[in-house]
C-alpha cells in the first residue's frame, strides 16, 4: 500500500520529469535552430555571434536550470527508495 508521502514523493518526481522533458526540448531547439539564424544573420548581433557554436545559443542560465532540476529528480528518486526500503 502506497502512504501518503510516498503518493506526494512520486506526484513531486512526475511532476519534475516533465519539467526536465519540457526544458530539454527546449535547448534542443534551441541548439537546432541556432544554425538557421547564423546561415542569415540579419542582426548585428547574429553576425558578431556567426561562427559560434550552435551549442552557445544555448543559454548557459537554461542549462544550470537543467542540470539542477536533473539534481532534485534524483533527490526525490532516493527519497522515495528510502520511504520504500522502510
């Protein structure tokens, strides 16, 4: 029988799966549709940036919010586990 922390542990660890899906996609499209905006820059500041890498559109705040989203999802995993294992 699931308890009511473990119900709230499992509501919180979905609930952060689908941000960590949701920001991925982003960065992914991010990354991918960087190369279009450099084939034709417009935009001094698209022309300053044309040879960069298209994984520096990316920006470096969105991945740190990744990284530590990825962080409390295996924190609430492990929570879970213990609630489990007791």
């Amino acid at each position: 029988m699931i308890t009511q922390e473990q119900q709230r542990l499992q509501d919180k660890i979905l609930a952060k799966r689908q941000q960590i899906d949701f920001e991925r996609t982003s960065l992914e499209e991010t990354i991918a549709f960087s190369s279009e905006n450099r084939e034709n820059p417009d935009v001094m500041e698209e022309t300053k940036n044309f040879d960069d890498p298209a994984q520096n559109a990316a920006d470096s705040a969105e991945m740190k919010s990744l990284r530590a989203a990825e962080r409390e999802l295996e924190d609430l995993l492990r929570q879970l586990e213990a609630l489990k294992g007791k």
